[in-house]
C-alpha cells in the first residue's frame, strides 16, 4: 500500500446542510475527524485531504497532524475539481503514485476493514479500477490506476468522477465485502446516523 495517494475529498460549500459539514459532530468528532482517523489507522504516509470552503476554519479546528493539505479554490465547481487540483498538486510536486484512493469526508460509516480490502485488490489488479458498488451504479469510495491520471483531469461537475468509473465499467471491479456507504448530505441524515449509534 505504500505508493497509493489517499485523498480525503472535503471541499465543498454544503448547501444542503446549510452549515459546515466538516465540523459537524457524531459522538464529539466531527465527520472529517472520523475520517482522517480511519484513514490514519491504516496508512502511515501519502495522505492528503483537500479543503477548499471555509478552509482556514477547518484547519484550525482539525488535527491534520501526518496529512497534507491541499487547497482548492475552484472547490465551487464541484467535487471534479477537487479531484483534478489533486492530481495536479502531485504533477506539480513530482509526486508518483501507482494510484490515488479517494474517500469523501461525509461517509462517516464505511469501515476500515473495507478500506483494506479496496487496497488488497488494488496491490492484485494494479491496472484496474478498485471501486464501491451501489447496486445499479459505481462510485467512491475508488481507487483508481495512475494510467487513468490524464484523463481524470479532464472530469468536471459534481457528478463528474461517478461518470468517469461509470463509463469504464470493463476495467472495474470492487469488493465482495458489504459496507454502509451512507452519504451525510443534510441535518436529516445527520441526525439519523447519531440517532443509529444511540439505538445501537
């Protein structure tokens, strides 16, 4: 695992929640917290989050102790943009990586038995794309193979990676193991996965 770039995608302006989601806390941790740790807990280096609405709060307010952060300040563009200012971060700093695992902040629920499992297939089949399976859809989280770099920069939008492994489904695979691959989007979903842990 060791020349795999994880990125944390936590950029965006969360109009939906109608606050910042990234500080929004479960059990005293807020959603990126709980990701960063998961991710730390596995990797020990090549980490990276992107910030990019309220950057300056974010930082102050969460360890990033061991990641790096990398800024988007076309993060209004959707998540795409993150992505793209990812990969271009690491051209620009000739940073070389077989591949670049992307996990979003607000998927608190995902477990890191299956991060490592997404990362086992990947050190299998380096050449293909490691995805996670929705049913009727592929998405993130996602690994996906350097040779695929050029033309990740040319995604764009919110929806712009899901098209991107969507169209590429011949060279996909993804894990057996079952994860709960909930979006927080809003107050309600929220509320919903604290109300989960308390009925726990």
């Amino acid at each position: 695992m060791k020349n795999i770039a994880i990125v944390i995608l936590a950029a965006g302006k969360s109009s939906r929640m109608n606050a910042t989601k990234q500080l929004e806390k479960i059990n005293d941790k807020t959603l990126l917290e709980i990701t960063l740790e998961k991710v730390k807990s596995i990797f020990s280096e090549n980490m990276f989050c992107v910030l990019g609405y309220n950057h300056d709060e974010i930082i102050h307010k969460t360890n990033t102790e061991n990641i790096e952060i990398i800024q988007n300040k076309d993060f209004e563009n959707g998540l795409s943009s993150s992505i793209v200012t990812s990969l271009q971060y690491f051209k620009n700093n000739k940073l070389n990586f077989d591949g670049v695992f992307i996990l979003l902040a607000d998927q608190p629920a995902i477990e890191t038995s299956y991060m490592k499992a997404m990362c086992n297939l990947f050190q299998e089949k380096k050449h293909l794309i490691i995805a996670s399976h929705y049913g009727n859809k592929l998405g993130v989280p996602v690994i996906i193979p350097k040779k695929h770099f050029s033309s990740l920069l040319l995604i764009e939008g919110d929806k712009g990676a899901q098209e991107f492994i969507n169209n590429k489904k011949n060279e996909v695979i993804y894990s057996r193991q079952a994860t709960n691959l909930l979006d927080i989007d809003t107050k309600e979903d929220l509320l919903i996965y604290q109300n989960s842990f308390l009925n726990s």
